[in-house]
C-alpha cells in the first residue's frame, strides 16, 4: 500500500532537504519504484509492459509532487520523468556548490554565544549551522 508523507514532512528547501531526500527514497523503494528515480528506464516492448510502466512512471511522479511544498511544483512540473524530477530537486537544493559551503563556514566560525544564552542552546546552534554545511 502507498505510503504519502504528512504535510510537515515536504520538502521546503535546502533546510530539509536531507531528511526529505532520504524519506523520499524510502517511500519509493517501499513502492517498488526506486529505479524510476535512480535511472532512466527504457521503454519496455508489448503494450502490457508499457501500461505497467507508464502506470509505475506516474505513481513515482506523484510520490514526488506529494511530498514538496506548492512553491517548487513549477520547477518540476514541466519534466517528463521523475528521475529528472528528482535530479531537478537534488540540483537545486545538495548544497555541494563552493560558494554556499564558504559562506555556512564563515557563518560558523563567527557565531559565538550570547550572554543570555545556555551553553545547551549554543551548541544547538551550532549544530543546526554546521549540519547544513
């Protein structure tokens, strides 16, 4: 049975994007149709086999546009396959450019506590800053 995710569990942007991406790949593979967003899967031969996977291709497509927030459906929505879908998503919000990566470290390496702060929410602080470095 397919699974969807709840609402606070949609892909928002670069902040939660980790989490999603895993939930995300679970929920597929629970579906059976991790390899439509791993790789593009060719066309099968016979009608039947190409009902079948144009029935997989949609379900997947909808896993998708289900689990991100109304903002990044345009960004999507124009993509045939839901492993461009996915690899859309991945590009926009993997974080693996320099810049961004520069700027998460600079932002750490100036932080520091505020006297009215506990040292547990200092490091929570900086935990939360560090993990999307």
């Amino acid at each position: 049975m397919p699974h969807c995710t709840k609402l606070d569990d949609k892909l928002q942007g670069a902040d939660n994007f980790r989490a999603w991406k895993y939930r995300i790949s679970l929920i597929v593979e629970e579906n059976y149709l991790d390899k439509y967003i791993s790789e593009e899967v060719p066309a099968p031969e016979g009608e039947e086999a190409k009902d079948i996977q144009k029935k997989n291709l949609v379900k997947a497509k909808i896993i998708i546009v289900d689990s991100i927030q109304d903002h990044l459906i345009p960004r999507v929505s124009s993509l045939k396959t839901p492993k461009e879908m996915f690899d859309c998503l991945t590009t926009l919000f993997e974080g693996k450019n320099i810049k961004r990566k520069m700027t998460l470290r600079n932002h750490l390496k100036n932080v520091q506590i505020l006297n009215s702060e506990t040292i547990q929410s200092y490091f929570t602080r900086v935990a939360q800053i560090k993990g999307t470095i």
